[in-house]
C-alpha cells in the first residue's frame, strides 16, 4: 500500500515536471519553478495588456468624431469604417495565434507586432497634424469634401497598420499570462482563474483611461496629441513586456497548427467506406495507457484525450488498414484518436463562439451610435466643462475596477465552497449570464432614445448626457461576464499547443459582431427605407433626430434575446457531449519529448 502511494507521488512529479520541462526561459533552456513564471511574470504582461488597450481605445472609441469631422465622410460611412476597422483587428487575431503557436512564441509575436502598431499611432498621429494630409475645412455644413486620393490612402494605412499590430498582440497577451501558470498544479490552476479576472481588471483601467484622460486630449489638444499619446503608451507598454523577459516561461512553437487538423479530415474522407469498430480501444491510439512487465508508460506522443461519441465519422481517421506492428500508414490516412479528439472539441466550441456575434454586434452600437447620441444631448458637467461624448463608455468600467476584485475575492470563493468548481461557476454559466444581461442594454438604450428624440423633436428640449448612462453601465457588467467567460473557456480547451489560436477565436467574436454590424445597419437601412412612406431608412439621415435610432435598437434587444436562448441550447449540448473522467484517470500533461516509466 505504501509503495502504491509512493508510485502515486513520483507520478504526479512527472506530470508536473513533465508540464515544466515543455517550457523554456528566455535562453531557451527548460524553465525552473522557482524563478519562471507565476504572479509575478503574468503583471508584466498584464502592464503591456493595460497599455495596449490604452492606446487603441483612445483612438478606436473616438475614431468616429475625427473621421466625421476631419476627414468628412457621411455619419453611415464613419460608422461602417469604425466597425470594419475594430472587426479588422480581431478577426487579424487569428493571424497572430497561428503564427505563435506554429513559428514565433508568444513574446516573439507580441514584440514584433507590438512594433507594428506603434508605427501606426505615429503615421496617424502626423496625418492628423499636417493640414495638407487631411480634406480642406468644410466651406459650410451643406458642403464637405471627403477624403479621397492620397489622404484617405495615409489614413487607411496608418488606421490597418494599427488594427494589423493590435490583432496580433492581443490573443497572446492573454495566452503568454496565462502561460505562467502550471495548470497541473491545483494551486496553480486556481489563479490561473485569478488571472483572468485580473486580465480584464487591466483591461478596465486601460480603457478607463483612455475613455477618460486621453479623451479628453483628444478634445482640447487636437487628434494629433491624442494619437501621439497612443503611440507614447504603447511604447511603454513594448518596454513594461521587455522589462519581464528573465521571469518568462516560454512555450516553444510546435510547428503547423492547420496541419494536423488537415490530417484529421483528409484521413476520415479516405476511410470514409469503412465501419467505425463498436469497441473504441481498438482505434488507433485509444489507450491511455499499456501494461507491459507491470510498467505503465505515460507516453509524449500525446496528452490522451477521453473518447467521446460525437462527430463519429471523424473516428475513421483512426482505422489502422495495414498489419504488422512495423508498418506504418502515412498521418494523411491515420491519426491517432487523441488528434481526432481536438478536431471534435474544435468542432464543439464554434456554436459557443457563434453565439457572442450578436453581442458583440451590441458592442458595435455603443461605440458609434450611442456617442452620437451623446452629441445630441447636453454634455455640460459645470458651466465651463464638457463631457466628451465618448467618455461615456468609461461609465461602466469605473463600476468594472471595483466589481472585478470583489468578483474575484468574495463571489468566487464564496461560489467555490456549492459547485466545487475553481472559478466559482463554470465559463460556460458565466458566459450565460452575460448574454442574458446584455439585452436589457439595448432596451434600456431603445427607451432612452425615445425619450432624447421626442424632448428635441417636439419640445425642443436637450436632456443631460447622463441618462444614457444605464445602457454602458448593464453593458459593462454583461461583457465582464461574457468576455471573461469566453476566454476562460477557450483557453482551457484541452489542445495542446494552440492556447494562443484559440484565445484568438475568442476576438474573432468581436471581428465578426463589427462586420455584422456593418450588414445589419445596411440591412434595416435598405428594408426600413422601402417600407417607410418617405422613403427614409431608420438610420438613413446623418440627424439622430430624423432617425429611428430607437427602434432600431428594439430590434437588437429582440436579436439579444432570441440569441439568449439559443445559447441555452448550445451549451447544453456541448456539456452534454463531455465525457465524465474517473478518479483513476490521468490528468492531460506535457512532456518535453522522454516518457516517464513508472513501475507499480
């Protein structure tokens, strides 16, 4: 008995060492517990995650007014542009986790293209300066030349060249801090959790402050301050990134990503004529273990994963067609069940990640139509101070920097002790009652519109910007739900070397609520007009007051809600699919490349 529970120690030590030795410190050598990773190495990158976001939030939440007022384009237009601009960044997130997770590494992929944005800030920081870079001032409001030729060209390069840098550093900011946590260690695992609330705390100061301080020089000192105070904090934040170097644990790059997905169906569609066994231990690579002279060999070729039932037609890739035990199929026409088990869980998450589009499509209209919302309000704080209107959006992360420790410190624990569960609830519950939020936003948004258009229209009255203040302040605790949520979920998604892709299909959701957001405006845009007895489509006149930006948000609220309860059974059909693991299993491990022979 004793020695049973000695083999159960030495075989935990494999497994944690075995999750340390498949990392390396900034030399490359394999990193040590004691100096690499933690805390302590996870609030570097957390400082370049406040910076960076910083930065972009101060020029992605006023975009709108400098490409309305400066370079001229229609309120339809700037809007389009601000959410192509913002889908741009995160659907490039894909890009930058592919190049990190099959080339570069995490810090390699950050410091690169953390470069590539800073070059952005400055090229927009001089366009906005330099008067012959921009349109001439409007003649009247009746005439305005937009920005064609040359100076759009500057424009969207400067504004891609920012959405390229800030793309692909964002996926690996989260998965690089996360990184710095041994998730085979229980300990370890529970700030892992810690960490991702901190995350998004940094997240929330970074875009406090830009919603606030560089906002506001954006208002008073011109663009060109505010875009070259983008450019001086995230250099600072490159040089907060640099400063951690010696306390990194670095996950090396594992080569091609796409390749050994590519396999997986290439080998199915080839077998696809033969007949998955009934027993699915005689799949090739289906034991989580073999028994040979009492020794139990743990073996690197691959963290084994729990056959599950779903996607059956994928298990064909793992039908091994030729005998003898020395003969070996090419990996086009054989995979291991383990390679087919990421595949499906691949295949499981994207009706969770389709999900937060509509979301996100919320998140689109807050920070276009709601700030000129606040244009047509009253945005006097005293006699002599304004509230720039894109400061609104700092609302709800003012609440957000107190909630977020108090979510962390008392909710979690407190969660803890009546699910068992490391994060207090699960991401997926978490993700839920974010969705289920998010709705009431867009109808509290839809009445305060209502109220705002007929205090103008009929009574020729200006309302106090501070009424639409309740949409941000429900926005902000949903996406505190959701977005955590999301990336929480992703990353722990059990596939070995692509943590950074998969946090990036998190910002993928984002990219893909923009440019819904785009079709969604042209859409009701192009319905409402042909319907309407004048011929005007809700959001058609550049004058909220002519618009029907109220109803238009109904209609969100009505998406939100419909996109509720589709989640509801999503989510249980993906919890529905995962296979319940026995005490006896063994946790999911790295190794860097030895099995650990253990006897019994």
């Amino acid at each position: 008995m004793k020695e049973m529970e000695m083999s159960s120690k030495k075989m935990m030590n494999c497994v944690v060492n075995g999750e340390n030795s498949n990392t390396v410190d900034w030399r490359g050598r394999a990193s040590n517990p004691s100096k690499h990773g933690g805390m302590r190495a996870a609030t570097f990158v957390l400082g370049l995650q406040a910076f960076e976001i910083m930065g972009i939030a101060a020029v992605g939440n006023n975009l709108i007014t400098y490409v309305m007022n400066e370079m001229h384009f229609s309120l339809s237009s700037s809007a389009n542009i601000v959410t192509n601009f913002v889908g741009t960044v995160f659907i490039l997130a894909l890009l930058g986790g592919y190049l990190s997770d099959s080339y570069l590494g995490c810090f390699w992929t950050m410091l690169i293209f953390g470069f590539v944005e800073l070059s952005g800030f400055i090229l927009l920081s001089v366009q906005a300066h330099l008067p012959q870079l921009k349109p001439p001032p409007c003649i009247d409001q009746q005439y305005c030349e937009e920005a064609k030729g040359f100076k759009a060209l500057i424009f969207f390069v400067a504004l891609y060249l920012v959405a390229l840098g800030s793309g692909c550093v964002k996926p690996n900011m989260i998965a690089h801090g996360a990184d710095q946590f041994n998730q085979t260690d229980p300990n370890q695992s529970k700030k892992l959790s810690t960490y991702f609330n901190a995350a998004y705390f940094a997240f929330s100061m970074g875009e406090l402050i830009a919603l606030t301080v560089l906002v506001w020089v954006q208002t008073h000192s011109g663009m060109d301050v505010g875009f070259g105070v983008s450019a001086a904090v995230m250099a600072m934040g490159l040089i907060t990134l640099v400063s951690g170097t010696l306390y990194y644990r670095n996950k090396p790059p594992q080569g091609s990503i796409i390749t050994p997905i590519a396999q997986v169906f290439v080998a199915a569609i080839l077998k696809r004529k033969q007949v998955c066994p009934s027993n699915p231990d005689m799949l090739y690579g289906s034991q989580n273990h073999t028994l040979n002279n009492n020794i139990v060999a743990l073996s690197s070729d691959s963290a084994k994963l729990v056959h599950t039932q779903r996607f059956r037609f994928l298990d064909k890739a793992c039908i091994k067609l030729q005998d003898g035990i020395n003969t070996k199929e090419s990996p086009w026409r054989l995979c291991t069940m383990t390679q087919v088990e990421q595949v499906k869980i691949l295949i499981s998450v994207i009706p969770i990640f389709a999900c937060t589009i509509i979301f996100n499509t919320i998140l689109a209209q807050l920070q276009t139509f709601s700030v000129q919302q606040g244009n047509s309000m009253n945005t006097h704080l005293t006699n002599s101070f304004k509230i720039p209107p894109a400061s609104l959006q700092a609302i709800p992360y003012i609440i957000l920097i107190i909630l977020v420790p108090l979510y962390d410190t008392f909710f979690v624990p407190f969660a803890r002790k009546f699910t068992n569960h490391e994060s207090g609830i699960t991401p997926l519950q978490r993700i839920g009652t974010g969705l289920f939020l998010v709705t009431f936003s867009m109808i509290s948004a839809a009445i305060m519109e209502k109220i705002r258009r007929d205090k103008s229209v009929i009574s020729n009255q200006t309302i106090s910007i501070f009424w639409i203040t309740p949409q941000f302040l429900i926005f902000g605790i949903s996406e505190m739900l959701t977005a955590v949520g999301l990336i929480e979920f992703f990353y722990k998604q059990s596939l070995k070397g692509m943590q950074a892709f998969l946090t990036a299909m998190t910002y993928c959701s984002y990219s893909f609520g923009f440019y819904f957001s785009s079709i969604l405006v042209s859409l009701v845009n192009k319905i409402s007009s042909s319907t309407s007895s004048n011929h005007k489509g809700w959001l058609s006149d550049n004058n909220l007051n002519n618009d029907r930006l109220d109803l238009f948000y109904w209609l969100l609220a009505v998406l939100s809600f419909l996109n509720f309860l589709n989640y509801l059974f999503w989510s249980k059909w993906y919890s529905g699919n995962i296979p319940s693991r026995s005490s006896s299993q063994i946790q999911e491990f790295e190794t860097n490349g030895d099995d650990c022979l253990l006897k019994v």
